[in-house]
C-alpha cells in the first residue's frame, strides 16, 4: 500500500473522500418547547443548497416509534440516514414484542451515541437534532449537536434559533403553558426567524406530541408586518442612497 | 494546489468551573451548572458533578460530550470492578483508573478536565487533580475548568496548603470544619462568577462524608 505524503493530510487516499467535509442540502433552525400535555416542536419547510432555496417542502420533523418526534437541522441526507438508523432501532424494539417500547430518553441517548461516535471517527453527520416525546406522563426535551455535545430543558432551539428564539424563550416561556400558548410562542420565535434568517421560509409545521401520540399539522405560513413607514420612502433624509 | 482546511473541529469547550476541598473527616466537591457554546447559553441545568463510587465524586469540565462519554466509562468500569471484587472501588483505585482512561486516549484526548474528590480508605477527605492526558496528583485542594485561574490563587491564599516539597510529609487536608469549607466554596464561586463569563447560573455542591453524600444548591448570577 503506497506511503501517503505527509503534506497531503487527513483527507488524501479515496476512501478518506467518503468523509463528510461540507454541508450541501441544509435545513435551518428547530425550536421546541415543553407545554402542559407534552412537547411542542415547529420547524421551517425549506432545504437549502448554499444560497438557493432548493426544497420547499421538506418535513424535518418526524415521528419515532410511540414516543417521541425528532426535529433536525443541517444536513438533509444526513438527517434521513439518521431516520433509517432510528427505523431499524425501533424495529428490534418492536421485535422484542414484550410489552415495552423506547421512550425519548432512550432515543436521545441512542443518538447521543451515534453522533458521538462518528465524531471520534472523524465523519460526523453533519446534523442538530432535537427529540422530544412524552413516556408514563413524564415529559422530555433533549437536543444532540453533530460533535456529541447533548443536554436536556425545558427549551432548545438549533441553529439560528439558539441566538434569536432561545432569548424570547427565557424571557416567556413558564411551567404549564396551554396548548394555543405554546403554539403563540413558537409562532412568535419563528416570525423572529423568518423576518432575520437569510435561509427561512415563510412555510413552516408545527408538531404536537403528547401521550396519546404525535400531530403534525399540516404546513402554513406566519402572518408577516412591512408597513412600516421607514420601508416606504427609504432615502428621504439621505437623497442618492438606497 | 493549497493544503485542505479543516472546516470542523471535533472539540468544543463548553465552559464551567469545578473545585474540590478535602478536609479532614468530609469532602466537597462542586460545580457550576452552565452549559455554553461560543457566546451562548446552551443551558442553566447541566449537572458536572457524577457519583463514581459511594465514596467517590467526580467533577469535571470542558468539552461536555467527551466529559459525559468518560463518566459513562467509569461507571461501567466500576460495575464491572463491583462484580469481580464484590465491593465499591475505593477513591485511590477510581484516581488511577481515571488517569490511565485519559492516557489511553493520548493521541485524540478527552478535553475534560477533572478534579476527583472522595474519602480515602481511611476515611480522610483526598482530592484529585488532572489534566487532559490523565497527569494527575493527590492534593487539598483543586480547581479545573474556565474560572480556575480565578478560583486557584484565592484558594492558595485561604487555605494556605503546605509544600509538597517539606519533609517530614505535611498533611494537605484543611483544618477547616465542613461548614466553613461549603461557605468557601459558596465564596470563590460568586467571585468567580463576576468575572468568567463561562461560570454563572446556578452552583452544586456535594459534600462526602461518613454518613454519605449530600447535596447543596446555590443560585450563582445569570449574566
């Protein structure tokens, strides 16, 4: 086997280019919270390839086995392999047939792993993800980012999310929220995305999942405000600028 | 043609404090409980504190995925050590168990940085302090993590440890009660608080002793 030279690196020999170095297809921001019943999950339709809008009507939320929903940011072909790791998961739990089933915690440890690992491999999946569900009345929220880092709250967001939703979250959210005061929250995190990140879309679902199971509603578009008066003579005080 | 950049690095540092003080009967171990990434608060509630073994904490900080894979490790490693043994590892074992886990990793290390605390097996507060690559210490005192430069000299200066250099052997441990030693804790936190922005949010404080282990919080500031 022929010697690789020094200069060339870690990504050099063919099967060093398998491994994952850029981003192509990218989902923005997921925000969740924890309400009353369960968690609520809202995530945008768009898929992104650089600077183009190229998918606009990608589902980045998705249902896992009974318990939980899983929302990913980054990497869309990442996000589906991680889908296909998760139905062979489930599958085996279902195979036991004993009566149990995987909840959140068990699926947020198991992916916790998984993007661990391929971290210390050096081929991470290039993806954020965030798993909510509701098991024997216990609610949970956790999130993984693609190098392992994982937590659970009562809040997370990925992404863009993290610097514009996490802040209003902090400042509104509390123990018990209704169902229509949850969805007002995310509403209002997600209009603050769509009007300040550049890879938004104005399209977006918002997923319910208590311990009757999971909801996604069907896709919609946020209300957006432009009157203002700054917007309709922007040069005036400035005559030549744009 | 150029050198290919990396464009990710494997490692994070996701901030926080730890310190431990050994004393003479009780040790105590704490932590803050910020999460950060960056310029972000990734979480208030992130515990850094992990029961090793009954006598045996662990408080450790820096890059929290590698920080939680080596307590997963340990523990499994201490469940393994109970069924072959038939008892709890004592805190000296745990020392060298943990700084041969980190050597292990030489070349791609766990940026974890940990500070052990515990009883030894004659019950005498111990306190251990590593590095990175397992390099580790039997000590009075420690602190680890992003508010150490701030926490380790007023730590030096309160409790005034002898030289490891003197002969004959001078006992490390504080002759301060356990009391005193939590309330000084309680101090060097809220100062370093002021001051690192990584440290803040909420302080846990375990205090081993005969009895067993128990648990203290303490609201620390939260910008």
């Amino acid at each position: 086997m022929d010697q690789k030279p020094f200069s060339q690196g870690l990504l050099s020999s063919e099967a060093d280019s398998q491994r994952t170095l850029y981003p192509y297809v990218t989902g923005t921001s997921v925000v969740a919270l924890k309400y009353k019943d369960g968690i609520l999950m809202a995530a945008d339709m768009g898929g992104s390839y650089g600077s183009t809008l190229r998918y606009k009507s990608v589902e980045r939320m998705k249902s896992i086995g009974k318990h939980s929903l899983l929302g990913a940011s980054g990497e869309l072909s990442d996000f589906q392999e991680i889908l296909r790791y998760l139905d062979e998961l489930i599958l085996y739990d279902n195979m036991w047939d004993d009566g149990n089933s995987l909840g959140p915690k068990e699926v947020h440890s198991y992916l916790t792993r998984v993007m661990y690992n391929r971290r210390n491999k050096f081929n991470p999946l290039w993806s954020s993800l965030v798993l909510g569900g509701v098991k024997n009345g216990e609610k949970y929220l956790g999130m993984v980012s693609m190098i392992g880092v994982h937590f659970e709250d009562n809040h997370v967001a990925t992404g863009f999310g993290n610097h514009l939703a996490r802040p209003i979250l902090r400042e509104e959210w509390h123990e018990n929220l209704s169902f229509e005061d949850g969805v007002k929250l995310l509403e209002k995190c997600m209009r603050v995305l769509l009007y300040r990140d550049r890879s938004a879309v104005n399209k977006l679902q918002i997923a319910k999942i208590t311990e009757e199971g999971v909801t996604v509603s069907q896709p919609y578009s946020l209300k957006t405000f432009w009157g203002f008066s700054a917007f309709s003579n922007p040069t005036v005080g400035a005559e030549g600028s744009w | 043609m150029t050198k290919q950049q990396a464009n990710w690095s494997p490692y994070d540092n996701n901030g926080g404090s730890c310190v431990a003080i050994a004393g003479a009967d009780y040790c105590v171990i704490a932590a803050d409980t910020r999460m950060s990434t960056g310029y972000n608060i990734l979480t208030r509630e992130c515990s850094k504190i992990t029961k090793l073994a009954d006598k045996c904490m662990m408080a450790s900080s820096g890059f929290q995925a590698d920080v939680k894979a080596l307590q997963k490790l340990l523990a499994a490693r201490h469940l393994i050590y109970q069924h072959q043994h038939n008892k709890q590892m004592s805190c000296p074992a745990m020392a060298q168990l943990l700084s041969n886990t980190l050597y292990y990793k030489r070349f791609f290390p766990y940026y974890s940085f940990n500070v052990l605390g515990g009883l030894d097996s004659e019950g005498k507060g111990c306190v251990y302090t590593y590095d990175a690559v397992g390099s580790y210490e039997r000590v009075g005192y420690s602190s680890q993590g992003s508010g150490s430069t701030l926490i380790m000299p007023f730590l030096d200066n309160q409790l005034k440890s002898p030289s490891p250099l003197l002969l004959p052997a001078q006992d490390a441990v504080t002759p301060l009660s356990e009391s005193e030693a939590v309330d000084l804790v309680k101090t060097v936190f809220a100062s370093a608080t002021e001051r690192d922005i990584y440290t803040g949010d909420k302080l846990e404080i375990v205090v081993v002793n005969a009895e067993g282990i128990r648990s203290e919080y303490m609201d620390l500031r939260k910008d």
